[in-house]
C-alpha cells in the first residue's frame, strides 16, 4: 500500500477539491444568450424611439416605436452598451446575458431637448407641468429670478454658484475652503437655500446641479412668497429636483 506524507496528502486532496469544482463549475464559453432592451425616458417613463445601442464588435441596432429592441446572439455575462438618442444624455451601462435564456432589461436615458424640434420639447413639458405645477405658478407671478433646467444645460452650469452668481443682487463669496451665498440688500448672512420644499443647509454653492429641474432665487421680502417667508431677512434659493422613476 502507497503511504502519502502529510504535504503529499493536502496536495491530494486540494488537486480533487479542484477537479470536482471544474466538473461542478459549467463552462459558459460559446454559449450565447438574448436581451430585449427597452429604453424610456427616466422621468415620464415615454419609449425613446429611435435610440441607438452600439456594442463592441456588432452592428449598431435601433429601437422601434416602443422604444424596445432585441439583442440576439450575445455571449454570456457582462456585456458593456452604450445608448444613444437625439435630445437625450448618452449612456454607458451592462447587459446580464444568461445561457439560452432571454432576459428584458430597461434603461432611462435623461432628457436634454438638443436637436430636438421645439413642439416636442413644449409637448414633454407640459405632461410635467402638474409635477413642478408650484415652480410655475409661482414663476408666473414675476416674483424673484427663475432659472430653469434648459437654461442649466443651454449654458453648462455645473454648480450652484454658477448659475446664479450673475444674477443682479446675489454674491457668491469664496474663501480658499468655503463659498457662501448672500443678496446684496443683506450682506450679514447668508441666504437660506431650500431644496424641494425642505431647508437644506448642506447645499452650497459648490454642489453640483445635475439634477436640477428649476432654481428659484428670491433676494428680499417683496419677493419672497409666503412659503418662504421665514427666511426673508436674508433671501432663499429655492431648487427643485428632477423626478427620474424610471432611471
């Protein structure tokens, strides 16, 4: 009978532990798996029509008039896509493919209106007017400065202190650390910055606007409404963000 040594033994036994993990394990390369992709807008949840999902190494394909597509004969795992569509951020993200299966993946694109004709932008904001229906009526009144999400993207604005910072009667002050935001009618403090419909004191002049669909700015007490008047002394900066349920 062959005697094993104790090292000779563990090498044994890790050399089955393998084997048997390589019969358990199936081996995936070669097969190949299907996705039905289906791209919408991430706030209203409408098919974006027309996008196009480029993979590596395949022909582009382009979604229907449901915004959905099918992506046949993919290898198993990750696969990486990108989605592009006309009036809409490009996006970069993964496909689950499985075995013989066909999986249904959807992904959000956010909505920018470039190269868009103007109807269809109108038409999209008026479906989301009843969600922002309180930034408009109160826009309506000609009280306080209103920027708005197209203005944001129109003229790039990446934070908060650049879009406002050439609006007459708002200072941004920046030290080396910090920036603060204060109106020129009361310099002794800063102005309180709500964010929707909550005080927030953490968001400064520095944080990043996004995902902003509106901005109001209010730089005294004949402008502030009534929502906002406890903080009249010293201005407000009112933000709504955007509502993307189907990101």
């Amino acid at each position: 009978m062959l005697r094993l040594n104790g090292r000779t033994r563990l090498g044994a036994i890790a050399f089955l532990v393998a084997g048997l993990g390589l019969l358990a394990t199936p081996d995936l390369r070669g097969q190949e798996g299907r996705v039905r992709v289906s791209i919408v807008d991430d706030e209203t949840g409408d098919p974006v029509i027309g996008a196009v999902l480029k993979i590596k190494n395949r022909p582009d394909v382009t979604t229907d008039d449901t915004g959905k597509a099918l992506l046949e004969a993919l290898p198993v795992g990750r696969v990486e896509i990108e989605i592009r569509a006309i009036g809409y951020l490009s996006r970069r993200d993964y496909l689950g493919v499985q075995a013989d299966a066909q999986r249904e993946q959807r992904f959000g694109l956010s909505f920018t209106g470039e190269q868009l004709p103007e109807i269809v932008v109108n038409a999209r904001r008026e479906k989301l007017a009843g969600r922002y229906q309180d930034f408009h009526r109160r826009q309506a009144s000609g009280n306080g400065v209103f920027i708005t999400w197209q203005e944001i993207s129109d003229r790039r604005y990446s934070r908060l202190g650049d879009a406002i910072r050439n609006v007459r009667g708002v200072r941004v002050n920046c030290r080396t650390h910090d920036c603060t935001i204060t109106m020129a009618r009361s310099t002794s403090c800063p102005a309180a910055i709500w964010l929707d419909g909550t005080e927030n004191p953490q968001f400064g002049p520095n944080t990043p606007i996004g995902d902003i669909y509106g901005i109001e700015v209010y730089r005294g007490s004949g402008e502030m409404p009534a929502e906002y008047a406890g903080t009249s002394g010293c201005g407000a900066i009112v933000l709504w963000t955007k509502n993307r349920p189907y990101r």
